[in-house]
C-alpha cells in the first residue's frame, strides 16, 4: 500500500505510539477515612478566581460521600496533565 501525498494510513499514523497506561490519583475521604486510588474520569476540577472557589471533587467509593478539597497550583497542574476534566468559573461583577 503506498501513501499519497499528505495522506498516511492508519499504521503509519500510530507508528511510534506506545501503550497508554491510564492515569490514576491516591485520595482519601476525610469522612470515613478511606484511602484508594481513582481514574482522572472520577475527579472534577473547578478553576475559579480565588483559593476558596478552586476546588477538585469526587465521590468517595467506600462511603458515597461527595467530597471537595482545596487545589493549589501544583494539584491544578497534576489534574490537568492527568486528563480531569476542568471547569472554569467566571464570576459576574
């Protein structure tokens, strides 16, 4: 099979790509005191214009609590560079 200008197949495009290990975070629920790891899909990351309105929150897969903790810069950068999904708030002045 050869390739035309500009267009690659499918095995030429993934040449070179490695297996993708999913991401996975340790958390632990301040309620039941639970430690246990979650996949990027199970976390949500709100961004918003101070401290208090930047958060990250999941729900704790032992007790069902739902669970929101403070995210600093360095948190908002691991979260983000693991594929959370992220959420801006804008506030209205």
């Amino acid at each position: 099979m050869s390739e035309r200008a500009g267009e690659m197949t499918v095995a030429a495009a993934f040449a070179g790509m490695r297996r993708v290990v999913p991401v996975v975070f340790k958390a632990g629920c301040p309620d039941c005191r639970g430690r246990f790891e979650l996949a990027a899909s199970a976390l949500r990351l709100a961004i918003g214009a101070t401290s208090r309105t930047t958060f990250y929150s999941f729900t704790c897969p032992d007790c069902g609590a739902a669970v929101r903790k403070p995210a600093g810069e360095r948190i908002i950068e691991l979260l983000t560079g693991g594929g959370v999904r992220t959420l801006r708030l804008h506030s209205t002045v």
